[in-house]
C-alpha cells in the first residue's frame, strides 16, 4: 500500500508579492500523492489574493482563512494567535511550514502551545530586522526573532546570505537552518523578439535604451532612489528611457517626484502588468533598487531572460548579483551610486551582456522552480520520517 500522504499546514500573512508566488508554487506544484497540503492564510493585505483561494481550492488544497494583520497589533495578534491555536489542536499536521515574519512568529508560537506534533519549519523571506527601521526597533524584532528560535525545528532560508544571518544572529543552530533557493518557471521567462512591439505600444523610439524594474511600489522596493538615479543618468545619457511595472501604496508619491524632477515621458509608471515577461524581454537594463529582500522573484525572472542586471548590495541579491560575473551592484540609499552603476552597465555594453548571459545559465541550472519543489519535497519527507522514527 502507498503510504499517505504528508499532512502540511502552510501558514502565511503576507498574501502579496513574492511570498505569495511561493505559496502558489508550494501548493499547486508539489504533487499531491504524496503531500496533502492546507493554506492557512489571511486576506487582510490583499483583496486580490481571494482569486488565488479559488484556484487553491479548485486543485484539491484546503484553505483555511484567519484574520492576520501586517502592523503589530496586540488586540488582533492574540485574536489570530488564538484561532490558529484552536486550528491546531483540532486538525493534526505533520508540518506547519511557517512564511514571513508575522506568520512566522503566531504560526510556531500558536503550534507550540496547541502542543501539536508536527516539525514547526519558518520560512523568513527576509527577517523583520532588516527592515528600514529605528535600531530599537530592530532591537526588537531580532530578540522576537531569536525567543521564536528556541520552538523552531527547522529553518529553511532562501539565500545563503540570509541563513548567514540569521546563524550570526543565533536565531537557530546552523544544523537546524538549511538553504533553499527561490525557483522560477524558465519556460516563462526567455530571450525573445517583442521589443520592438512594447516599444511602440508605450511610444518609445527604437533609438533610446530601455532601463526599467519590476515590483510593487512600496518603501522597500527602493524606486524613490531610481528616480533620483535617472534624473542624473539622464542627464549624460539622454537617450534613454525609463520604466517600472507594478502598482502600490506609493503610486501618487512616486509619479509626484517624477513631475517634480522634469522627466516627463523618460520616466513611465506601468501599472500593474500582466505581461511581466514581455516587459523583461524588452528592456536593455534591470534595475533593482530594494532597501531589503529576500531573494525576490523579479531578479531571478530578469536573468532568467538574459537582461543585464543592476542591483543593491544587500542580502538576497548578494548571492545572484556577483559584480564582474553576473550583474553589477550599487550601494542601498545611494541614488548617486545608483546613477553611476547604471550608467556604467548602459556603456559597458558588451561587459554587460557577458554577464547577463553567466547569469542566465546559472538561473538554469540552480534557480529552477523545479530544482526548489524537488527539495522542499526532500526536506519534508525527510523530516517527517525522523520524527515518526522517535
């Protein structure tokens, strides 16, 4: 008889951006012989993420909703700690695969005190500390963050940057604290011709290199800085125009500063597309100017298409953006070095396209969407035999 399937509880706040692409990718790419898969989820951040229930549902996954906030907040934090509890106790789990901070915190502490049996995984996706915030309340959640520590069974990072991290920071001991690399679906995302087709739907002359970024406008994606870049390599390179795709709370901002420093139609806000892989495969430059991250989805789909690549020198991209060899790297909060690394990867042409293609092979070879389901399935199959043998 075929063993039953591994029970897992993926629990997650952030139904938004990347980690929300990785649940998906989770739940509907792990086959369902062998893993029987529920997402524990809250759609207060995304009103949007409700299209996804219905696809989770219609593949077979249960979903169970519990109201989660993004902000701390002691009322509604004790109010979901206490659901998931409940949650917990009533239905036994072989894994509770915790995602991002807020869930990662109420999710292990919720299945601690509900006293189930499952191996309590987090994922961080990038830790709360790293966030652009006073020291103290750094301060703060790195101490939640290591209090969180002493009940995780396994932590499961997605660059080697972050585990570095988070085993500097001792969150966990380094045994407990392995390395899974985000993966992408390259059939989506390769070399093609539609660059001139973009091009001329957005107005833009054949003649004017391309520079553009991908994500959602919020403090964290850095695009303030890149405006700012582009105001001064335009300002040498004038030929060129500038794009980013995605929506957000920073919409107005964002456009106002575009106004504000003259650029007009050199620099266009998108909006939400929903032909991320057309716009990557058009542009001469990607641009990711994040202040923090974990390893996002958007730089790996950019090399994946063969872009040369700017971005911040901070964990996550560290560990994809290797200056020489895959990319080049500019300082976080720096517009100025910004200016100057993309005006040094538009001139270096061929530099940049050598690169662009290292880049692209290694994407194949170890940032695949199937490579990052193969060994998450090991992890917990693996797992779960070790306990079930105690």
């Amino acid at each position: 008889m075929a063993p039953e399937p591994i029970r897992i509880a993926h629990v997650l706040e952030a139904t938004a951006g990347g980690t929300r692409q990785y649940l998906m990718d989770l739940c509907l790419g792990l086959p369902a012989d062998r893993f029987a898969q529920t997402a524990v989820v809250s759609s207060e951040r995304s009103e949007a993420f409700r299209t996804d229930i219905q696809s989770l549902r219609q593949a077979g996954v249960t979903v169970h909703e519990v109201p989660m906030t993004r902000e701390i907040s002691p009322r509604a934090d004790w109010r979901a700690l206490g659901l998931l509890r409940r949650y917990f106790r009533a239905n036994p789990f072989d894994i509770i695969h915790c995602h991002s901070s807020k869930a990662g915190m109420l999710g292990r502490y919720a299945a601690w005190l509900a006293r189930s049996r499952a191996v309590r995984i987090y994922s961080p996706h990038a830790f709360a500390f790293q966030m652009d915030a006073s020291p103290r309340k750094q301060r703060i959640y790195r101490f939640l963050e290591w209090c969180a520590g002493r009940i995780t069974n396994l932590l499961i990072c997605t660059t080697d940057s972050e585990r570095e991290l988070a085993v500097k920071a001792r969150l966990v001991r380094p045994g407990r604290a392995l390395v899974v690399r985000t993966g992408v679906e390259v059939r989506q995302f390769h070399p093609t011709a539609e660059a001139v087709g973009l091009r001329e739907e957005l107005g833009i002359s054949p003649k004017h290199r391309l520079v553009g970024a991908v994500g959602a406008l919020v403090p964290q994606k850095g695009q303030r800085y890149l405006i700012e870049a582009a105001a001064q390599v335009l300002a040498e390179m004038p030929h060129t125009t500038f794009v980013i795709a995605g929506e957000g709370e920073l919409h107005e901002e964002l456009q106002a500063q575009v106004d504000a420093l003259g650029l007009g139609r050199r620099f266009r806000l998108l909006g939400q597309r929903g032909d991320v892989p057309r716009i990557l495969s058009s542009l001469d430059l990607f641009v990711m100017p994040s202040l923090w991250e974990g390893l996002p989805y958007a730089l790996l789909e950019a090399m994946a298409t063969g872009v040369p690549v700017v971005a911040t020198d901070i964990p996550g991209l560290v560990d994809l953006v290797q200056p020489g060899q895959t990319g080049w790297l500019a300082q976080p909060y720096s517009s100025d070095h910004l200016a100057e690394m993309v005006t040094a990867a538009l001139r270096s042409t061929g530099p940049s396209s050598l690169m662009a293609q290292t880049a692209r092979q290694r994407i194949l070879s170890d940032y695949t969407r199937e490579h990052m389901l193969q060994q998450l399935g090991a992890i917990y199959e693996r797992v779960v035999e070790e306990r079930r043998r105690r």
